[in-house]
C-alpha cells in the first residue's frame, strides 16, 4: 500500500465536520472542475498515449463528460442538500417529516482502464458532493492518466480530504481494504473482480455499487431504418476500440433485411474509418497485450466478413464483423470488450430472446424499430440496465437517467442526482408537536381495537 496513505487522519478530518458545509462542498467541485480544465490538453495526450484516443473522442467520451457532470452537480447541489420534506400518515398525525441526506464517511473508488479519467473523476465528484473524503484508484493499465490523475488530485486536495492509491489493483486494494473499514466502495470493470470486491467487503458489511458488464445485445429489426441503425450500431461499438462497457456486444438482425443491412454496416465501416482503419486518426488501440492475445483469439471463432487485420506491435484490431459464431463459443460466453461483433440472422422474436437470455442480465440492450409495438415488446420481454431505442450508448451520458446495471451486470447506480443519492444516506426524522398527544396510543390498550384498526389503514 502507498506509505502516503494516512486513513486514521482521513476518518479524523471527516469527523470533524468540515466537509459537511454547501460552501465547503462546492468549493472542492469547483477546484475538481478548474484543474480538468486547466489540464485539458496534458489530459488528452496521457489519454492517446494510453489508449490511442484522438482528442475529439477523449473531450467527448472522457473530459468533456466529467466537466458537464460537475456542472450539472454545482447547479443543484444546494437543492439536493436541503432536507425532503415528505407527508406523514395518520398514526402520526399531526407530526411532519423529512429526509435529511446525510455524508456516507471515507469512500473507496477504483476506476477501471477503459475510460480511465471519466470513470474516476465522475464518481469522486458526487462523493465530494456528498460530504465524503475519498481515496481513488486509478487503473495501473492506463499509467499516462493515472498519473496526471494523482497530479491533479495531489495538487487541489489536501491528502486527509482525498488520497490517490496507486499500484497494482489486485495487490493494493485488497490490502486497504483489509487495513480499513471504508463507508463505500465504488467499484467499476469487471464482473469477476466485482465479485471479489463484492466479497470482503460483505465481511464487514460495507455496502457497495458495483458497475460491470456483461454481454449487451443490439436488434435491428424488419422495419427499421437501415441506414442510421448501421451509422449508430457503429458509432457505439467501435467507439474507444470496442473497449466500452455499454458498447454493443453482438447484434441481431431479421432475416428480412439482413443482407442489406449488412452491406449498409460495410458500407459505413468504410465511411468511418477507411480502407485502412490503422491509420485513421478517429479509431483507438487496445489496452495492452494481454486483451490483445485475448481478442485475437477470438477471430478463428467465426467468418470474418469485414476487417479481421491485427497489428499486435500496434496494439491495433480493425473494427470487425463476424458471421457464423457459435452461441457456445467462448466469444459468446464472455463480454468481447473490443472490436469484434458476432452479427446474428433471426426470424421471430422468440427466437432472438432464446439467444439473448443464454446471457442473462446485460448492461445495455438496443433494439431498432419504428414501430411502437415491436419497441415496447422487447423492452417488456428483458431485464437489462438501461439502453436505447434506434440508437446505441448515448443513455449513458444522459444526467437525467440513472445509470447502473441489473444482476450480473451491477449493483446500485448514479449520473446526476442519482450519483448523489448513491454517495449520501437517506435520514428520515419524524418530528411531532407536543399540543396534540392522543391517548390511544397508550396502555392500557384494552377495548381500542376499533380504533386503532381505522387508523392503521
């Protein structure tokens, strides 16, 4: 564990009071929302060093997100703080109540590599909104950003308010969790790590949000609009390399127009990227060997019937479309997180549920189709975190939408005032006048069933 780490004095700052204040809360947004601005270029380069993001997609996908959020934070922060008047029954008549939001104490926030400054700094600023002092843990698999990450951190942030942990995640976060008991933990990436965290945090009851992954399907059905189905279909998966969590992560599409919509997809591949993706400046790199070695494995699996080219000292896999994939396949048993995409022929809607369900639970689910019907039978047949309808993972970027997963895919939510409630305990207080003390609610009890049974109702 890093030797500056210094969680007694954390826990001692917090007990003190002095984060619980609006002015003191929105001070430290603002200075989180300074310094990312300050930093915006020296962000972007650690970001294409990391993972071969062009400064657009690194403004659209990762900065630009962080900023809005905090905005949207700052905006309604002394709103959301101000405690939530609600109405009371008749048993407690004429007593009031309210729902205080109260700060949830030292948080631990680890961050995966994917989306490396997004998916740290989002979550920190609704922990700071909160009233909590954090300890974040930026990815190691995106060194560049981790490091201007600690940079920022250690530059605005006195260390018993925020602390940056470093070094390997499997190694560094299961000894801090061992040496403290943190008050949350906000863990995104991977369900089997998930499920580690998930675990010792059990032992010592600390709850959790957990946001994973899981195989997050696409349908484009008869009626739909083949031409923007393809652009959107495209757009989220192969965005940042495939290597996004709520990025389609196989398609299927009505036999009716699939050998149009597939000729339409190619056709777009070729409009995006080119005819020779590895030097186009809009398409990213994977993380690092290891996923390489891990996707290249899977092409052997299927017919490759668009792009399929490999540079493993480029860390580059072109954007690639798949026919003939086995559902048992080991492509199909796990998330792809990366640039391949099993496309599926099917005829009836049942007939796509059966292969949909062999992977329960996605994080996202995308149908395309105009007609109303079709769209709300999908919806109503699936349990899935959130998704699109004739468009594909800009719901993530809605503030208005919680954003989280369903059984395998997470556990709790945030975005917008959502991140607030996941970082604040919900206090509810009942207060009653003392003018108005029925006696019916006192022994001796004998002969008030009547009455008490009208007022429990």
């Amino acid at each position: 564990m890093n030797p500056t780490i210094d969680l007694p004095a954390m826990r001692h700052f917090f007990e003190s009071g002095q984060t619980r204040g609006y002015s003191f809360r929105r001070q430290q947004l603002q200075l989180l929302k300074q310094a990312v601005s300050r930093y915006e270029k020296e962000i972007a380069a650690a970001l294409y060093q990391d993972l071969r993001k062009s400064p657009e997609e690194a403004y659209a996908t990762e900065t630009g997100l962080v900023l809005a959020e905090i905005g949207v934070t700052l905006k309604n922060l002394e709103k959301w703080m101000r405690p939530q008047r609600v109405r009371t029954n008749l048993m407690n008549f004429p007593s009031s109540g309210r729902i205080y939001r109260d700060p949830l104490g030292i948080v631990l926030i680890i961050a995966p590599w994917n989306y490396p400054l997004q998916l740290l700094l989002v979550p920190l600023a609704a922990a700071l909104a909160g009233g909590n002092g954090a300890v974040v843990k930026p990815s190691e698999f995106a060194p560049a950003t981790a490091a201007i990450l600690a940079k920022i951190i250690r530059e605005i942030y006195p260390p018993h308010y925020v602390q940056v942990l470093q070094g390997s995640g499997a190694e560094v976060v299961p000894a801090v969790m061992n040496s403290f008991r943190f008050d949350h933990i906000f863990y995104t990436g991977s369900i089997p790590v998930g499920r580690t965290i998930y675990q010792q945090a059990a032992k010592e009851l600390i709850p959790v949000t957990l946001e994973l992954g899981g195989k997050s399907p696409a349908v484009v059905e008869s009626d739909a609009d083949l031409v923007s189905s393809a652009r959107r279909i495209a757009m989220g998966k192969f965005a940042n390399a495939g290597q996004t969590c709520v990025a389609p992560d196989y398609l299927l599409v009505h036999e009716a127009v699939y050998p149009a919509f597939l000729k339409q997809l190619k056709s777009v591949l070729f409009h995006f990227y080119g005819d020779r993706p590895q030097e186009s400046g809009s398409y990213g790199r994977i993380i690092n060997t290891q996923r390489f070695d891990k996707l290249a494995g899977y092409l052997p699996l299927g017919t490759i019937i668009a792009g399929g080219q490999t540079d493993r000292q480029d860390l580059f896999i072109a954007p690639t479309l798949l026919e003939d994939v086995s559902p048992d396949s080991a492509m199909m048993k796990e998330e792809i997180f990366g640039p391949l995409l099993p496309i599926y022929p099917y005829k009836t809607m049942e007939e796509g549920l059966q292969l949909i369900r062999r992977n329960p639970d996605p994080l996202a689910f995308y149908v395309f189709t105009a007609d109303g019907a079709r769209e709300r039978a999908w919806i109503d047949a699936l349990a899935f975190g959130g998704g699109c309808v004739n468009n594909t993972v800009w719901q993530f970027a809605n503030h208005h939408f919680p954003f989280g997963g369903v059984g395998h895919s997470g556990i709790g939510a945030y975005h917008g005032k959502y991140s607030f409630e996941t970082f604040t305990h919900a206090k509810p207080v009942l207060k009653t006048p003392v003018w108005f003390d029925p006696g019916i609610k006192y022994p001796p009890l004998q002969g008030k069933l009547k009455w008490i049974r009208r007022i429990i109702r």
